[in-house]
C-alpha cells in the first residue's frame, strides 16, 4: 500500500475530523474519567488492531490516551490508517 498523496490527506482529514496531521502521522487524543476507562479503551483498540493487523502507537498518561497512525513500510500515511482511525473513532 502507498503513502497517500497531499490531496487525499486533506480530503480524508476531513472526513475525519478528530484526527490531526502531526509529523508525518496522524494522531488523536481522548480523555477518560480514570486510569481503569483509559486501559479498557486501550484494549479494546488493541483488538481492532490486531484484527487490521495494523497497530498504533499508543502513549498512556493516567486518563488521556494518543494514539498515533502512520505505515512504516508505507513511509507514511495510508489508507490503513484512515480505516483504522474510523474503526477507533467507533469504539470511542
């Protein structure tokens, strides 16, 4: 799969509206009423993600969860990405 182009980005951003361009990648992040709500979000997109087989980086502070897309073998943001945000932005 190949790294989509400029205008595909920004058409696809804005379908996706939560999700920001940030350094080659795109990126969310939600805020939990607690640790325990953080982790039991983070599992569930552990599954999503392992059922894509495409997975996030994943950074972890107490009740706020970022999550970070990008394909690595892609040099950067494909349309994995996109699914896997729309999957993500469903279990939230």
């Amino acid at each position: 799969m190949s790294a989509l182009f400029h205008s595909d980005l920004t058409q696809r951003l804005s379908a996706t509206p939560a999700w920001k361009l940030q350094d080659g990648a795109i990126t969310r992040t939600l805020s939990f009423p607690d640790f325990v709500a953080a982790m039991t979000f983070v599992n569930r997109v552990a599954e999503a993600a392992e059922s894509a087989g495409h997975h996030p980086d994943i950074d972890i502070r107490y009740n706020k969860v970022t999550l970070v897309l990008s394909t690595h073998d892609a040099g950067g943001i494909t349309e994995k990405d996109f699914l896997l945000a729309s999957e993500i932005d469903r279990l939230v």
